[in-house]
C-alpha cells in the first residue's frame, strides 16, 4: 500500500521544559512511501542536495527500523518534500524520524502501535521532545526517566501564536549537548520546576497571563548562549515588541516567541533586526500549533 504522511516540524525543550516538553508547529513535511523490490529515495525541497538519496536517508532507516521491529521486510521507495529547515532547532531529524517510521508502519498495516512507535523513534533520535511532538501532535510532555516513555498530550488553549526567528546558521544538536554540564545549581533546578507547571497551567487554562517568566529557562540556555551570537538579545526584543516570552527552540539556532496575534509581525521585525545586530541575517515567520502530529493519508 502507498502511503502519505505529513510530518509536523517541532519546539523542543519548551521554555523551561528541557528535554521533556515539546510542541508540534503549522510547518510540515511530506513522507509519499510504498513498498518496493529495491530501496529509491528522492528528495525535493529543504536539504534536497545535501541529504542522502539511499537507504542511508534517516527517512528510510527509521522505515526499515518499523519493518525490522515487526518482522517483515524493509524496502521501500520513498519520496521526501521538505519544508522544515535543517540544523535550526525545528526538529527536522525527529521529522525525518517520525515520517519514516509512520508511513513505513502504516504501510505494513500498523503493526506497531503508538506507544512502541515513540519508543523507537525515541531511541533513534535520542531525546524524546522533538520526536513525542512530531508523532502526536499539540504540547507533549514525555518522561523517560524509567527507561520507557511516558506521555501526555494537550492542545494549548492560549489565544497566541508562534512566532520563530530562524537564523542564517546552523548549530549542530551533538554539540549543543557537550555544552550542556554534567551538573546544575539546585536553585536552577528549582526555579525551572516552578516555571514549568506554571507554563502548562498557562497552556491548559489558556490563562495569558500565567505565561509572564514562565519561559525562562536557567537549565540548558545559558550553557548554549555562545553557540547563538545574539540569544539574549533577541529573547528581550521579541518581550519589548510584546511578546509574552521566547525561547530558543531545541538547541537552536531558531528563537521562538509566544505572542498575541495582533503583535506578532512587530515580533518577527524586532527579532530579525536583533539578529542582524549581531551580524545575522534572519527570516521570521507566524505559525500556529499542529494537532494532527503524522498524519497518515492514503494518496
Ligand atoms: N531536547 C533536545 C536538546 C532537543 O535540547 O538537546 C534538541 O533539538
């Protein structure tokens, strides 16, 4: 059976939800596979000249990992159009992951189910943020604290939109984890616990308000500010053209501002220009919340 999978491009590390809030975003990639009697990739758009067109594609070996997982055989033909820009904290690896291993186990006939799904993909990517977002769709919260993942999904109820400032560089996810240190400050901890809950409060209650601070985050941004020339800055002007707060998305480069919509292009222009104040040329762009996750249709 040919199957098509729409692959939403993700947050990951919501404000101060390291490692365990993500968030599926209104930018997506197409997955078209059916199975083969030889392995063909193609792809067109983001990464079409970089990205391997064989079976080493990520698209295909999370496809082939489906396959394995169920016993049956993993060769596909496989077409990718991508939308989501690479190396920028979009989540477009977990993207590739996702639509790989969705439409390889739709095409099998689903043989695994939707918790022994995230559960590979988790274990491809490595972290589960990016990955719980892309599959499921909305705000997910995982824990894999036990070795299994964990999760709850929401839809966010706040009346804002997403506004993503997507730099001319590229921060590369392996190195944004060694700048990470083996060890934090109890108050670190602490205060991000408390910005936590107070952001899922603001996200479930729709309660604007709550968001004030609430996207702060002392746990993994400060150790990554020197991969991001301009971070900090572009956080406060994004708040001073009113924001509600911003984030670096994943391990970035991308800043992503939560806003009310009727500020959001001042938003967009005031983090572009803080960008370039740094010598970066960037482009921003207003998206909403995906709550399909992969959607599977058959074309
Ligand atoms: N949670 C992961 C990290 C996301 O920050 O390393 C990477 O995109």
């Amino acid at each position: 059976m040919r199957v098509r999978v729409r692959v939403p491009a993700t947050i990951a590390n919501f404000g101060p939800a390291f490692d365990v809030l993500g968030l599926a975003l209104s930018l997506h990639n197409e997955v078209e596979l059916e199975p083969s009697d030889r392995p063909e990739v193609t792809v067109s758009g983001e990464g079409e000249h970089v990205l391997p067109a064989t079976a080493a594609n990520l698209v295909a070996r999370a496809a082939e990992r489906v396959a394995q997982a169920a016993g049956r055989a993993g060769v596909f033909r496989i077409r990718c159009r991508n939308r989501i820009p690479m190396g920028r904290g979009l989540g477009s690896s977990a993207a590739a992951i996702v639509g790989g291993a969705a439409a390889a186990n739709a095409a099998l006939g689903r043989p695994l189910g939707t918790d022994a799904l995230l559960d590979l993909v988790w274990k491809m990517e490595g972290h589960p943020d990016n990955v719980a977002a892309a599959l499921l769709g909305g705000a997910v919260l995982v824990d894999v604290s036990t070795g299994r993942v964990a999760w709850t999904r929401f839809v966010p109820r706040w009346d804002a939109v997403i506004v993503a400032a997507i730099p001319d560089f590229t921060v590369s996810t392996v190195e944004a984890r060694g700048a990470l240190p083996e060890c934090v400050p109890l108050a670190d901890a602490v205060a991000n616990l408390g910005r936590t809950a107070r952001l899922v409060a603001a996200m479930t209650t729709g309660e604007v308000e709550l968001l004030a601070g609430a996207l702060d985050d002392a746990l993994h941004q400060p150790y990554r500010r020197r991969l991001v020339p301009g971070m900090d800055d572009v956080i406060t002007a994004a708040r001073e053209a009113g924001a509600y707060g911003a984030v670096l998305s994943g391990s970035g480069p991308t800043i992503a501002a939560v806003a009310p919509a009727d500020r959001a292009d001042g938003v967009g222009r005031a983090m572009v220009a803080a960008f370039g104040r740094h010598g970066h040329r960037a482009v921003s762009t207003v998206l909403g919340i995906d709550e399909s996750g992969a959607a599977v249709t058959t074309p």
